[in-house]
C-alpha cells in the first residue's frame, strides 16, 4: 500500500487532497481507481527496490513501472480489480530506472527508460530480447 502512497506524495509535494491532486494532474477516473486497487494489493511490491517511476498508456490498459532493482514491469490495467504484471523487462541497466514511458505513435509496442548510470534503452515489447541504447 505504501508502494505507491509514496511515489505520488514524492510526485505531488506531500498533498493531502490527493484525489483532487490525481484528477489535476491528468488522471482518469478509472486510472485513479487502479492506483487505490494497486495500493490495496500492494501488488507494486513484485519489484525488488523503490518504485521510482510510473507512467500509462495513452488509454490506460497499461502501466510501466521502472525501479532501483533496474527491472521494468508492464502492467495489465484493463480491470483495474484484477491489476497483475503482464511483463518483466531485465533491462540490463548498472543503476536504478528513474525514468519510464510509452512511446507515443507505436502501438504501445516501444517503451524508453532511462537509468542512474546514465543509459538511456528502447525496448521492443513483441521482442523481449530486443533493446537499443539511444544516442544523445
């Protein structure tokens, strides 16, 4: 519960109307019931460090998460009673994931996350295997 309590206190400066504050920032109601229903289950927890980033889809059918145990896990939000991972991505990092996202214009089948070590990865979701490190 406490998971993801924590990354949107840390997101929105510690605010006490987080309902209010989750609406302001662009969150559908529906994506609001599925950060209540992950926080229920603590079903964030099946990463092994800090949660450090979040991000849905344009629909909201999936979350990505990136964390300090430098794994990135696609979530199933469809319904969001029965919240689970869909994906596990072992990015190969050598720091923590701070940043993770869909990119937009692909049919959710490309994400980008960025590490501490300074890497920054695309990754094909049809192709596991398949990363790319991307040239600044």
């Amino acid at each position: 519960m406490e998971t993801l309590h924590a990354l949107h206190r840390r997101e929105l400066g510690g605010s006490s109307q987080r309902r209010a504050d989750l609406y302001s920032l662009g969150y559908a109601p529906d994506q609001i019931r599925t950060i209540g229903q992950i926080e229920e289950t603590e079903s964030l927890l099946m990463h092994n460090g800090c949660v450090n980033t979040a991000n849905w889809n344009r629909d909201g059918t999936m979350l990505i998460t990136g964390s300090d145990d430098r794994k990135l896990k696609i979530w199933d939000t469809t319904c969001y009673s029965n919240v689970r991972a869909k994906a596990t991505l072992h990015t190969g990092f050598l720091d923590n994931i701070f940043f993770a996202d869909f990119i937009p214009g692909t049919k959710d089948q490309y994400v980008v996350a960025c590490s501490a070590d300074g890497s920054t990865l695309l990754f094909d979701l049809e192709r596991p295997d398949y990363e790319d490190v991307l040239q600044s």
